[in-house]
C-alpha cells in the first residue's frame, strides 16, 4: 500500500504552507477579535487557484481532486479555523451543487466566478426549524410564470454577508407529490435580489472570522433559469453532494487535531516546572502520545475517504466516519492541548485557546456526529440484510 501523497499534493500543501505563513498567521487572532471575514485573502486564494479545486478545468477550476484538497486543507486549516471553514463551506457545499446538477448557462454565469475565486459562494439548508432533519424545512417555492417566488427564512447560513458574496444556493419546498410527500428544488439567488435580506452576523463561540447570517426570503422572485438541477429532486441531489463536504469537515478536523498537538508539544518543550520541562513529565508525556496516535488514525481515514472519492469508489460510508472521528479527536486534542498550556491556554491571546473555541462546531456542522452514527449503522444493517 502507497501511503505517500502525490507529487501534485505535496508541492500544493506547501505553496498552502507558505501562503498560509504570510498572510493567514500574523493575522488572524485580529480578525477573530475583529469578528470580520478577511475578504482580501480569500480573494488571493483565489489568484494561487486555491477556490476552485474541486471543479473543472473548463469552468475556472483546477480538478486537483479530494486528496489534494485535504493536504491543502491541513495547511491552511492549521493556520486558521475560521477562514478554512469559509473555504470548505465555498469549495463544497457551495460548488458542487452546481459542478452536479447545473446547466452549462449556470456554470458559466456562477460557478466559473466561484472556482477563480472573485467571488464567494454559500448554501442555505438549515432553518430556525431544521437542520439535521433536511426534510423538514418549511422554505417554499411557487412557480409563477417564468419565475419562482421563494418564502421562508435560512439560519447560520456561511459566506452569504460579505463584500464577495456572490449568491447563496438553497433548498426550498416546491410542492407534495401524490402520495403528499414533499417535493424539493434547488435555487441560485444571486445577492441583492429583491425579497431577498441578509441580517446581522450572528456571534458565535468560535470561527468568530466567519461571515455567518439568517436569511429571510420575503416574495423573492428568481427566473425560471435559476433551479438548479430537476425539480422535486432538490433533496437528494443535496444529499448527493453532502458526502465532499463531510471530506472536507474532517480534513479541517485533523487540520486543528494537528495542531493542536504541535502547540501542545511546543509548550511541554519550553515550559518548566519544579524545574524541568513539562515534557519530561509522564502524565504530560501519556496525553502527547495519546493525541499523536488519534491524529495519525484520524488522517488515515481522512486520507482513504479522499481516495475513495478521488477513483470513483463509493464513499459515503467513509466519509462519515472519517467526519465523525475526525471531529472527535479534534475536540479531545483541543482539550488536552489546554490543559498542557495551562493558564496560558486559557488566555485569549494564545492559538490553542482560539482552536478549542472552534473545534466544538466541528462536532455540528455538515451532520451532527449523531447523524454520522445513524447513517454508519444503517449502511452496515443494509449491508448485513442485503
């Protein structure tokens, strides 16, 4: 078995590395104080081809695949949760909707300025009254005429409220079928449409960097043109495109799991006490070895989820254990991280201190970790009673 990344991941990893030291690290405790999205460095992303990976060639992307995207991931994901998180929410949920299910008019109009990175992209499904149940949410659409008019409301909604947003894709209900089950669309609502308002950012317990928002749909009307994909069929092709982006949740888990020990080791190295280093200590010494030997297991199932995708295997059931591993471990090297930081971890102005803040969403976001249970049990009963 090759354990070794491609060439390709390698030199990408470290361009990320390189970016990610100038431009991300000196300043993102500022932008986390700050709560403000650093719309100039994505935008920069955008010019090192970082914000179309997972798209094509011919609309403005590099296809440079999921294990590419997962080395980039750890470099800048080390760096700073908040805005990797931005990037993952882009690159993914935002993006393939439209790579999957849209019209050669609709990749040209939205998604070649999403992979090249002028603008930002987001996707609205959760709802006050929806979020790891999809099929519940209450947003509608009407068809009237050429147009659709969308009703309803979107919340903790990613990248919608910046200066780049280009638009937000949504999940909306468009009818019942005959058995009086819900019918789905998927729509692009390109920003400032009328009927269409973005509220205030919402304050969050970590990723403070991240553009987060309620979305109020009020008679919005969009053109016909603007369904992505069949419609009825809204709910499953959402679903079909979920697994990347639990991909990439767990590549930024490993990312700040990473981390997380290297802060930690770094600190055990320096730090004396009853005057010698933290790290000759053997309770000190158990928590490093133990977060070394999760973060190692966490980026082999990270790492396989990504190759599977990459050669066309199915992957679902891989990436939902590598999302909920991954997302566990994040949160437990975070902990133990601190506790070897001590009061120093405890303070606002220390990394580790940002990162447990931000690791605890990880365990949320794409799927509760509960989720993720559900659907490894149930890919396993299935399996069992085929």
């Amino acid at each position: 078995m090759d354990l070794d990344l491609p060439a390709e991941a390698l030199e990408l990893q470290k361009l990320c590395r390189d970016f990610a030291e100038r431009e991300i690290e000196p300043h993102a405790a500022s932008w986390s104080e700050e709560e403000r999205f650093p719309s100039e460095v994505f935008l920069k992303m955008g010019e090192l081809d970082l914000t179309g990976l997972l798209v094509p060639a011919e609309y403005g992307g590099t296809a440079a695949g999921y294990l590419t995207y997962v080395a980039a991931m750890e470099a800048i994901g080390a760096a700073d949760q908040s805005l990797a998180a931005c990037w993952n929410a882009h690159s993914t949920i935002a993006s393939l909707p439209l790579v999957a299910f849209g019209t050669e008019e609709q990749k040209r109009e939205w998604l070649t300025p999403l992979a090249k990175g002028t603008h930002i992209g987001a996707f609205g499904l959760t709802e006050p009254t929806a979020g790891s149940d999809a099929s519940g949410i209450r947003t509608t659409a009407r068809r009237d005429g050429d147009d659709w008019v969308i009703d309803g409301t979107k919340m903790f909604i990613t990248n919608a409220g910046t200066e780049i947003s280009l638009g937000v894709t949504i999940l909306a209900v468009t009818g019942t079928n005959a058995d009086g089950g819900k019918r789905y669309g998927t729509f692009f609502v390109p920003t400032g449409t009328d009927g269409y308002t973005v509220g205030r950012p919402l304050r969050k317990l970590g990723w403070h960097a991240m553009d987060s928002r309620e979305l109020i749909f009020d008679n919005c009307r969009v053109p016909a043109g603007n369904l992505i994909g069949e419609e009825g069929n809204g709910l499953r092709q959402f679903l079909d495109v979920l697994d990347g982006g639990r991909i990439s949740v767990a590549a930024l888990s490993l990312a700040l799991a990473a981390e997380a020990l290297e802060l930690a080791t770094a600190h055990a190295v320096q730090r004396e006490q009853f005057g010698r280093p933290l790290s000759s200590f053997q309770a000190v010494q158990h928590k490093l070895a133990d977060m070394a030997t999760e973060v190692e297991a966490a980026r082999a199932l990270v790492y396989r989820a990504a190759w599977l995708a990459d050669t066309g295997r199915p992957f679902g059931q891989a990436a939902a254990m590598a999302k909920l591993y991954a997302s566990e471990v994040a949160n437990r090297a975070a902990g133990a991280s601190v506790q070897i930081h001590g009061g120093y971890g405890y303070v606002r102005e220390s990394k580790i201190s940002r990162f447990y803040a931000d690791a605890k969403v990880l365990e949320i976001g794409e799927g509760t970790n509960e989720i993720q249970r559900n659907l490894i049990a149930r890919n396993l009963v299935r399996s069992a009673t085929a």
